[in-house]
C-alpha cells in the first residue's frame, strides 16, 4: 500500500514539474505570473533558467517514479532525498521571502518524504 501511495506521489510530482518545463519555454510570462514577478524582457533569462532547474527536478521525479515503478529501491531513496530538498528549500524560501510563502512546496516535500521512506522501510532494504 506504502509504495502504491509513493507511486501516485512522485509521478504526480513529476507531471507538475514537466508542466513547469513546458511552460516555461513555451510561454515564460505565464511561469512568472506563478511566482508573483512582473514579466519583463530583462526577467526573460531568468524565466528560463527556472524552466531548466525544473528540468533538473522533473528528471529526478521522473527518474524516482520510473525505479518505483519496477519496484527497485532505488527510487524509493531518490524520493526521500527529493523530499527532503524539497523541505529545505521551503525553509529557505520561508527565510528569506517571509509570510508569502507556497506551503504547496511543504506539503510535496513532506508527503514525498514521509511516502518514500514508508515504502523504503516496506522493501526492508531489499531490491525486488
């Protein structure tokens, strides 16, 4: 049951992370309006580099659900460490922008956390 809810977890990460790719080289201004910036040409590389650092991510989502999915344990610690990023970076962004913060961000990074390592545990440590 653990792994099944880690399954439904990081494939759903993945698909918002690849959304995210998609729209940023495809339509920055809408990606930049997500995240409260006022679009302008001069926000337009920056725009783009975030597209690519959520190519980075939905790769590794991807690259987790693809292990999960074969049941390799593999995938089960990427998604904890995923996880895990994911929180740090809440606390980060919680440090440094204050009240207006995305607690969606927390919510990923606990439920992908506390999933993985409930499936990592329900493995035992063995590859199946």
């Amino acid at each position: 049951m653990n792994k099944s809810i880690f399954k439904i977890v990081i494939s759903l990460g993945a698909i918002i992370h690849w959304i995210g790719v998609v729209i940023g080289l495809t339509n920055p201004k809408i990606l930049a309006e997500e995240f409260g910036i006022h679009y302008s040409q001069e926000f337009h590389k920056l725009i783009l580099h975030l597209a690519l650092f959520f190519l980075v991510v939905a790769v590794f989502y991807s690259l987790s659900a693809f292990w999960a999915f074969k049941n390799k344990i593999e995938g089960f610690q990427i998604g904890i460490v995923i996880g895990v990023v994911t929180i740090v970076c809440f606390v980060i962004d919680l440090l440094l922008i204050g009240k207006e913060i995305d607690y969606l961000l927390l919510a990923m990074g606990v439920l992908t956390t506390l999933t993985g390592y409930l499936a990592f545990k329900q493995s035992n440590g063995k590859n199946t």
